[in-house]
C-alpha cells in the first residue's frame, strides 16, 4: 500500500501555525501511528518529524494525553529496533516529550 507514505511525504510538506485541537488530533493520530508501522525508514522518520511538529502545538494536556499516548509505543518500539544509533536521536527526543505529556 502506497497511501500511508504518500499522505505522511504530503503532511510533512504541511506547516502546522494554529492550535492543534482533539478533532485534528483525532483524525491525525491513527494516520501518524500506521506511518510509525511502516517499514520505510523515510516514511517512519517523517512521521516522527510530523508528531514533533504536531506536539508543540498542542496547549491541553489532557487532549495531548488522550489521544498522544497511543504513539508512545510505536516511538518506542523504533528506537529498540533502530540498526544504528544515530537513527534513534530524533525518536529520543520525542519519546521523552510524550513520556511528559503522559
């Protein structure tokens, strides 16, 4: 299936500039979490780079923990497998920035 790296390649070129709410958040999240299933690491990447984007405008804690939560371990589970450990650096960083929403 080429859509779900299609539409993460897309939603990266996308500048988020306003308040990320729990409507978008709950139309965003199952999209980010198949592209953190993906097998491309390009594809697994721009998602992280997306989630990072996504996160810093996100004002309510309680919508970041509801809906952000489930990606915790798809972040997580990247990291564990990742071949080298440059590759994990960007997976870091925003599984640190969910595991304090959370």
């Amino acid at each position: 299936m080429t859509q779900v790296p299609n539409t993460i390649k897309a939603l990266s070129n996308t500048t988020f500039v306003a308040e990320v709410t729990a409507p978008s958040l709950a139309i965003l999240v199952p999209l980010l979490g198949r592209g953190l299933n993906e097998r491309s690491l390009e594809t697994q990447r721009r998602t992280v780079v997306i989630l990072e984007n996504v996160v810093k405008l996100v004002r309510d804690p309680a919508v970041a923990v509801k809906y952000l939560s489930s990606l915790l371990e798809g972040v997580e589970k990247i990291m564990t497998t990742a071949s080298f450990p440059e590759v994990c650096i960007p997976y870091i960083h925003i599984s640190q920035v969910l595991t304090v929403l959370i």
